[in-house]
C-alpha cells in the first residue's frame, strides 16, 4: 500500500480529494499538512478536521498546520469560489471535534519522508509554500521522497486568475521555484489543462446517493455550480485537486510527457506563469512530467465508486 502525504488549502475540491485518498482504500495516509491559500491556514485546518469529522478518521490521520502566508507575498484568498468559509457553506455550523497535531508542516514532511525513504508520495493541492520550506530545511528530502505529484499550473492554455496564472501557482510563485528546481526525481504537474476536463456535473452528485457524504458533496458544491455556469454555460465543479489524488492512486488515468518548466516571479503581467518548453529551446533537462492528456470517465468511476464504497 503506496504511503501518501496530502498538503491541502481546503476549499471545496481539496476537502473532495481528501475524500477520495481516504475512502479510496488504496493508500496510507501518514499525515495531512495545511497551508494558506483558498483561506487562512486556521479555515484550512478547521475545513480539513471537520472533512475527517464526517468520514470519522480523526483518530487515525494527523493533521499538521504548516504556513500561514506566502514564501514573500501578501495573501490572495479564493473566497469567490469556495465561499466565505471555504466548503461553499456545507459545514459552517457544524462542530468541529478533529483536532490538529502539535508540529509544523515542513517538519513534519521532511521527519516522515526520511524516516520512510524512498516510500513517501506528496500530493500538494495548494500553494508550494509548505514543500519550498521543507526543501530550504532539509535539501536531502529530495533524494528521498518517492514521488511529488502537485495540482497547480497550465501549460497549453489560460490561467484561473490571471490571464496566463493558475491560483497555486499565482499565490506563491516563489515556493514553486523552489520545489520546480530543488531535483525531485519525480515530479508531476497537474495541471488545468487536464483538470479542465474533469468537471463534476448533477448526473455524478445524484449518483453519490442520500448518504453523509452525497449530502456533503451536493451542499458544498452547490454555489460553486452556479457560479460555473455564470462563467461557462454549464453547471459542473471542476475536480483540480481530486484529480491529483487520483493520479497519485492510478497512472493510467493521464498521459504525460517529460518536460521543463519553469515559473514566472518577476513579470508585471505573468507572475505565476507555469512556462512549459514543449520544443526545448533552452536546452535544458526535463525537471517533471506534465500530464497532458485524461480519462475523465475513468476519473469518475473511480471517484464514485469510492465514495459510495
Ligand atoms: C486550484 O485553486 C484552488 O482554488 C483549488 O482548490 C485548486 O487547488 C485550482 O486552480
Ligand atoms: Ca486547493
């Protein structure tokens, strides 16, 4: 059983692909670690105790705070997407119980990667910053993860924030430098060029059934699908972060390519700005793999045959 470590800013589809890793039953979640970006690291926190709450894994998955800003820049909440509290509103007067585990995320990464080496995958759903801080504390980290898959960038077509950002990306450009040249032998870019593709639609919701968490998913997401289709024409949740969990759980479900990539800091325009070269003009190795291609179908089955499960 593959041994993850999920990093999370829980919003709406971060809180979705916590489900996922878990009621998958197809991995060992060591730890979960929190970090500014949707909302503050305390709603982060707070979102992701209450998502355990309601799949009663409290006891058995730590939750560790990790950082509360940016590597250098102010920070850019998402409120318009994931609402004021960050799960579109669907836990909001909902006690929480789950409580966070003393410790920082950096530490805790680098401590359970080194202990477990050559075992541990990190999937990031937020910002880089909490990985960049690993990696600045414990260079040999890189040697010793198996493998990194984060849900952030594009690299064939427009950003989510900025014409040409995507949000992580956007939020903290710096933290991604970091992870993006720290030497990761195995790196994975999922981006929205995929994640796009992957829209959760009223068909899907309807199949997860009157259960807790068919509940769950039907509140939380559903604002998100009117602003959808304000912008769209459709009323669908896009699965960014989930997808992620489910590349970390099965390969097959996207084609990827060995590329370089490196990100924008310093543009008036493109800061976060994921530049992907596809025809390598600066003559440098690869440093990830960029998925570029999916099975949403696959996706799906998968994803509803877990939460039903
Ligand atoms: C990413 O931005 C966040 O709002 C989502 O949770 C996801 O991680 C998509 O661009
Ligand atoms: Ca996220």
């Amino acid at each position: 059983e593959q041994k993850i470590i999920l990093d999370v800013d829980t919003g709406i589809d971060d809180a979705l692909g916590i489900i996922l890793a878990i009621k998958s039953g197809q991995c060992e979640l060591i730890g979960i670690t929190t970090v500014n970006g949707n909302v503050s690291l305390g709603k982060a926190t707070e979102n992701t105790c209450k998502i355990l709450d309601l799949l009663q894994a409290g006891d058995k998955i730590p939750v560790v705070r990790g950082a509360s800003q940016p590597l250098l820049r102010p920070q850019f909440f998402e409120h318009r997407i994931h609402g004021e509290d960050g799960l579109g509103g669907a836990l909001r007067d909902v006690q929480v119980h789950t409580q966070p585990a003393v410790g920082f995320a950096p530490d805790f990464i680098c401590e359970q990667v080194l202990a477990q080496s050559g075992q541990v995958t990190l999937v990031m759903t937020g910002p880089l910053t909490n990985l960049a801080l690993a990696v600045k504390k414990c260079p040999e980290l890189v040697q010793h993860v198996k493998e990194v898959i984060f849900m952030g960038g594009v690299v064939t077509e427009y950003g989510n924030v900025t014409p040409v950002a995507e949000y992580n990306m956007y939020v903290d450009p710096e933290a991604a430098k970091v992870v993006f040249h720290a030497g990761f032998p195995q790196l994975t870019l999922v981006g929205l060029d995929v994640t796009r593709r992957v829209l959760l639609n009223e068909e899907h919701i309807a199949a997860l059934g009157d259960t807790p968490i068919g509940r769950y998913v039907k509140q939380s997401t559903s604002d998100y699908l009117d602003r959808y289709f304000e912008r769209n024409g459709i009323r669908a949740c896009a699965m960014h972060d989930p997808l992620a969990v489910a590349v970390a759980l099965d390969r097959s479900l996207v084609q990827t390519k060995k590329l370089y990539v490196d990100i924008e800091t310093k543009s008036e325009l493109c800061d976060g700005q994921t530049v992907c070269d596809f025809q390598n003009r600066l003559k440098k190795e690869p440093n990830m793999n960029v998925c570029l291609d999916v099975d949403a179908d696959a996706f799906f089955a998968r994803f509803i045959g877990a939460l039903k499960a």
